[in-house]
C-alpha cells in the first residue's frame, strides 16, 4: 500500500502556493479588501440595510480571484476536459481542498460562499448527464461565463430530510406546466437566473418516484422572493421563495420527468467527501494556531503548552485529524475506481463517515483553539468564531448528522441493501 500522495498532486499544490502568493495575497490586501477577511468581516461582507445579503463589493472580489484562478487554469482543474478541466478526481480534490482549508482564511478558499481558486462545479456535471443538447449548451457555457446562475430549490417549509413528501406541485397544462409551492433555504437566488425547482408531478407523498426537476426562470410570472433567513454565519443567501401558478414550457423540464429525485443525488457523494476534507483542513488549521499559541503564551512564568491540560484534549483532536485524514483519502481514492452508481452501492457508507466526523471534528477543534486562546480567541480578532459559525452549518446542510449516520446504519444492518460487492 503507498500513502504518498501523488507526484501530479504534489506539483499542483506547489504552483497553488505560488499563484497564492504572487496573485490572491496581493488583491486579498489591495484597497483595504483584508477588512473582509480580519475582525471586520462579517460587518464588511452584509449588507444589512439590504435583508442582510451580501455585499456587491464582496461578490465582486469573490469574482475578481476566480477569474484570476480560472486564468491560471486552477478553477476548472475537477472539470471534465471538454469543459476546460483536468478531471483531476476526487482523491487529488480531497487533498487540495484539506490543503487550501488548512492555510486559514483567506481570498484564496472562502468556504462561506463556497468559493475557492478551486471549483467544484457539481450544477456543471448535472447538466452534462441530465441536460438535454440545448440545455447544455446554454446552461454549462453560461455557468462557465457567468451568465447563468442557477440555485437550488428542493427544502421546503415543512420538509428538508423527508424530501419526498414535498408539497410543490407540477401539472401539466397544453405543452408546459404549472407550479405551485413553496422552497426553504433556497440559497443563491439572489443572483440566480434560474432555479432547479423541484415538484411532485405524480405518485403519493412519501414516494421516491414521481417527482421532477424544472429550470424555472426566477423572473417568471408568479416567482416571488418572500424574504431571507439570517443566519448563524452571515451574510445569507438563503431564500424563501414562493412559486403561485407558475407557467415553465416543456423544454423547462431538467432530467427524467417523475425521476428528478436521482439529479439531486447525482453529486452528493463528491459534495461530501470534498466538504468533509475542508472541514478537515479548517480544524488542523485551529489546532496548530493553539499549538502555537500554548507555546508562546507562558500564566505563571511558564508556557501554556508545559501544562497537560492543554496537551492531552489538543493530542485527542490531532489524533482524530489523523485517522479522519486516511480515511478521506483512502475514500476519496476508492471513489476514482467506481462508477456512480458503484459509489452509491457500495461506498455511500464510507463516505457518510468522512462528512459527518469530519464537521463535527472542525467544531470541536475550533471550540478548543478559542478556549486555548481565551479572551482573544472569543475575539473576532481570531478566525476561530467564523471557523465556527461557517463549518457548524455542514452538521446540518448535505445531510444532517443524524441523516449520514442513518445512512451507515442503513449499510451496516442491511436496511439500504448489501454494501459489500460478492466477491469482498
């Protein structure tokens, strides 16, 4: 067995490090825009006069350094090579996304929107396998140029987990549809041109066939934004839209009509494994700011860090980063050897127990650099609280805890099928 990483791999974290250095710091630290980034962040990213959304000019940032990093040829790097990408997989995506967490906040990987000089681009890879020739055309080349922006409306008021028992509604009506629902934590329509709305057109509450997935233009008749959640972590984005009566043509349709159901899983399982290696690289980068900390900071004429106190929970921690660590990886690496559907079969499970342990460790390890740090790391003069408040929302959105360790559960005990293949 080899656990070296891969030369590739290797070489594009060096050339990563150095655009960082040459490029992201130097526009990170131009005309002030650090205050988005020191103690000043949450304030100079809101808008709060504005439901609390996000600043323009942040926005505008965000998109000045993907530009750059599409430029350098980082952005697209998880890509298929028709999109201008290197398919690189999701073991080398694992590793660079740990990496990039690991450096603390910065331009360079703001996991707050989502936003990195490395893209993950799951909406690209649902068009490609579900899009129909115009779809693609226009929503992929769009994506990629920043004309179209379509969000993600599948949580409803009364229904997140049970997403088959949403209450939206399609019907058919000559050669279209008609819409009407409600969508909870609808993030991105602020800026979006359309939404992936997804409605029951047939079958019974509870079923996992019968629903289907429309591009639904966010300036149709019959769209309205009710108002935004604010949020543990702000600015938000995260929506409560409203769909009264809305009329899409046949051509709105996105996928298998009363199948919709396997768009929204089609990219979970390379969502989580990549989340759950940022979460990972989030929480090292927490315990080594203790470490430092502890060693510099001498109470009673000696060093914080002589004090087993502080030694022995920072040890349990760094332990769990470890382990977390190999089994990502190994995870990750199993995944580049299976289809999606194998993935679904037979590694769902493995991957359900990175996402969630790897959340929980980035909380925890945050929590004890505040407590290492004291006064100060209360402070938001340290990126502990922000660390926080960003990565305790992962225990929640992608599957809550309780939903992956469902999922293993439902491996293990047999509930969700064999997960071993016959020859294992």
């Amino acid at each position: 067995m080899d656990f070296r990483i891969p030369q590739e791999t290797k070489d594009l974290l060096a050339k990563m490090d150095a655009f960082i250095e040459a490029e992201i710091k130097p526009l990170e630290n131009r005309d002030d825009n650090i205050r988005f980034f020191d103690h000043r962040r949450e304030h100079a990213r809101t808008d709060w006069e504005n439901d609390g959304l996000p600043r323009k000019e942040w926005e505008d940032l965000l998109r000045e350094m993907r530009k750059l990093a599409d430029k350098a040829g980082f952005l697209r790097l998880a890509l298929p090579k028709e999109y201008g990408g290197q398919n690189i997989g999701n073991l080398s995506m694992a590793i660079i996304r740990e990496h990039l967490a690991a450096k603390g906040l910065g331009l360079h990987n703001d996991l707050q929107n989502e936003s990195s000089i490395v893209g993950n681009f799951p909406q690209v890879l649902m068009f490609r396998d579900f899009g129909t020739p115009k779809q693609k055309d226009e929503f992929i080349n769009g994506m990629l140029a920043g004309t179209h922006r379509p969000a993600f409306g599948l949580t409803e008021p009364k229904h997140g987990s049970d997403a088959t028992w949403m209450e939206t509604r399609a019907v058919k009506d000559g050669k279209g549809w008609r819409i009407t629902g409600e969508k909870f934590w609808n993030t991105g329509v602020h800026t979006a041109s359309h939404d992936m709305v997804f409605a029951r057109t047939s079958g019974n509450d509870g079923d996992a066939k019968g629903i289907t997935c429309f591009l639904v233009p966010m300036k149709a008749e019959g769209v309205k934004v009710e108002f935004y959640y604010w949020t543990f972590n702000m600015p938000t984005d995260h929506a409560h839209v409203t769909f009264k009566d809305v009329y899409v043509p046949e051509d709105a349709v996105f996928g298998p009509v009363d199948n919709g159901l396997v768009l929204a899983r089609h990219f979970v399982h390379e969502n989580r494994i990549r989340q759950a290696a940022s979460s990972l690289g989030a929480g090292v980068f927490c315990l080594n700011e203790a470490i430092d900390y502890a060693r510099a900071r001498k109470p009673f004429g000696k060093a914080l860090a002589s004090n087993q106190a502080i030694q022995f929970p920072t040890v349990e921690l760094m332990t769990q980063a470890e382990m977390l660590r190999l089994l990502i990886q190994k995870t990750a690496w199993e995944m580049d050897q299976m289809t999606g559907p194998e993935i679904q079969v037979y590694l769902s499970d493995k991957v359900s127990m990175c996402n969630y342990w790897a959340n929980r460790f980035c909380c925890e390890a945050a929590d004890w650099a505040m407590q290492v740090h004291g006064g100060m790391g209360y402070s938001r003069h340290k990126p502990f609280e922000h660390i926080y408040r960003h990565h305790r929302r992962y225990r929640i959105t992608e599957g809550s805890e309780q939903i992956q360790m469902r999922n293993v559960a439902g491996h293990m005990f047999g509930f969700l099928g064999k997960n071993r293949k016959a020859d294992a």
